[in-house]
C-alpha cells in the first residue's frame, strides 16, 4: 500500500478524539495500522468506564429509602384516626363523659400521628436538599457521556467509510497481475479490513449501550426532581393537615374555638391521596434507579468487551 493510503488509513480511522491514541509498541506500519483498527476509540471507551463508574457513585450517594418508608408509614396510620369517636349522641365536640373520654383518646392518637407527619416534614425538606446538591454533578455527568457515545458514532462513520474506500480499493488490486509480495499485501489489507469490522461491531454495541444509560440516567433525574418538587405540595397539605386537626382537636377538648369536623375530615382525606401519590412517584422512582442499574450492567458488559481488546 502507498504511503499516501497508509496516512489515509490513519486519518479516517483517527477523529477528535482518536487522534491523541498512542498504540502499543509495533514492529511495523502495518503492524501499527492493525492496531489502530483494533483499537480505534478506545479512549473514548475509557472514559464512558469512568462515567459509568461514576453514575454507580451517584447512585450509591443517594439515599431515597428514608422519604419512601416514611410516607409509607405516615399513609398507614391516617385511617387509625377515627373521626367517630367524636360523635356521641348526634352531636360534635364539646361533649362531656363517656363523649369527652372519646374526644381525648381522639386528641392522642392525632399526636402519634403528628410525630410521624412531623417527620415526613423533615424527610421532605432534606429529600429537596440532596436532589439540590447532587443535581449539578449528575448533570455533568450526562453531558460527557453523550459527548462521548456521539464521538464513537462519529468513529464508527469514518470507519465505514474506510472501509467502504478500501474494499472498493482492494476489489480493483485484485483484478491486477499481482506478484507474490502484492498478494501479501492485499491479504494483509482484507485482514486489517476484518480487524476494523469487528472493531467497529463492539464499537456499535458500547455506543448503543452508553446511549440506553443515558436515557436511563436522565429519566430517573427527571423523576427525582419531579418528585422533589411533589413534596413541597406535600409540605403544604401536612401544614394544613396538623392547622386544622389541631384546632379539631382543642375544640373537642375545651382548649379552643369551636371547628369544623367536616373540613378536618375533607383535610384528612385530600392528605391520605396526596401520600398515595407521593407512593406512587417513590415506586416510580425506585422503578426507574433500578432501570437504570439494568443499562449500567448492561454498558459494563459492552465495554468490558470493548476494553479488552484495548490498550492497558
């Protein structure tokens, strides 16, 4: 082959990227050229590991267990509160005896149940600052693993474009009176020409699997931030929740203004859906961590074939 195929060779088999590879010591240009092709992006590849690596870190630093068993445990024990008991005779509140009894056995349990709100009120505001901090670095982290998945799909066009321009090449040499020595070196050409497909097929796999991550790791920061801004709504219907069981509950007492039982029980009823819609996005949230734990998996198994016929 001609030293102007030779510096072709390299050049499109070398973009943005692939142009700082330094190959393993060969003892020849075509014994390099044949590493070039088995080896083309691999610094690209390197760095999608590092990236993967990186988002199992992120994933390991989130903690969205404590917020989800806390709903839960707060939605189990609102129907415990029994607005019944504040019902003697066909009148509410205010109620002597056996009624006042039921009223303070109802005022009780709204303080086991305002601990567990109160906590829920806790989780929100620290689920809202972790989301906050942890945001810019995940990011960041999918910005350079698009860049990255999108500079070896640019690898893969200029290798099929090589490829394309050497068998048309190879295919008019053939049709040549060729001596011993052109043979060796056509041979050598269809060879090399193996070398990049398969190259390229792992390439095609790893580009393939980075992108399923990506989508993956955008849709759960999509559904975290989604659910971060759920719990302020949340925050709100709890503070609503305890102002009006509160003032309930000092009325049925004696240690208040009269209330209003019906708008109590609307509050606590619009609370116990809120806390089934906020399940309902903790599930999808874990659904999709554990999506994206898939993809992880998955990439790590396309670079690990990718990487193995690397550099060290």
């Amino acid at each position: 082959m001609a030293d102007d195929d030779i510096d072709r060779t390299a050049s499109l088999m070398t973009p943005a990227k692939l142009a700082q590879v330094k190959p393993r010591a060969a003892a020849s240009p075509a014994a390099w050229l044949d590493q070039m092709a088995a080896d083309a992006a691999h610094q690209n590849v390197r760095r999608i590991a590092e990236l993967r690596r990186q988002f199992k870190e992120q994933a390991k630093a989130r903690d969205d267990s404590a917020i989800a068993a806390g709903i839960a445990r707060l939605a189990k024990a609102l129907p415990h509160l029994d607005f019944g008991l504040l019902q003697g005779h066909g009148i509410w509140s205010r109620m002597t005896g056996k009624s006042r009894a039921a009223a303070t056995e109802f005022a009780g349990r709204f303080d086991k149940l305002k601990a567990a709100a109160d906590e829920v009120t806790a989780l929100i505001k620290g689920f809202d600052k972790q989301v906050r901090d942890q945001a810019p670095a995940g990011d960041l982290s999918l910005l350079d693993l698009e860049v990255e998945y999108k500079a070896i799909e640019k690898v893969q066009d200029q290798g099929a474009r090589w490829l394309q321009d050497m068998r048309s090449q190879l295919k008019t040499r053939h049709a040549q009176d060729n001596d011993a020595a052109a043979a060796k070196q056509i041979g050598d050409d269809e060879a090399r020409c193996e070398i990049l497909v398969a190259r390229l097929k792992v390439l095609r796999e790893v580009s393939a699997a980075a992108q399923g991550a990506h989508q993956a790791a955008r849709a759960a920061v999509a559904r975290r931030l989604s659910l971060a801004q759920a719990p302020q709504q949340l925050g709100a219907r709890l503070a609503d929740w305890r102002s009006k069981m509160q003032a309930l509950v000092d009325a049925t007492t004696g240690e208040g203004e009269s209330a209003s039982v019906d708008a109590a029980m609307e509050c606590h009823r619009d609370l116990q859906l809120a806390l089934r819609d906020a399940g309902a996005d903790c599930a999808q949230m874990r659904a999709q961590d554990n999506a994206l734990a898939e993809s992880l998996h998955a990439l790590k198994q396309q670079l690990e074939a990718a990487q193995a016929r690397s550099p060290a």
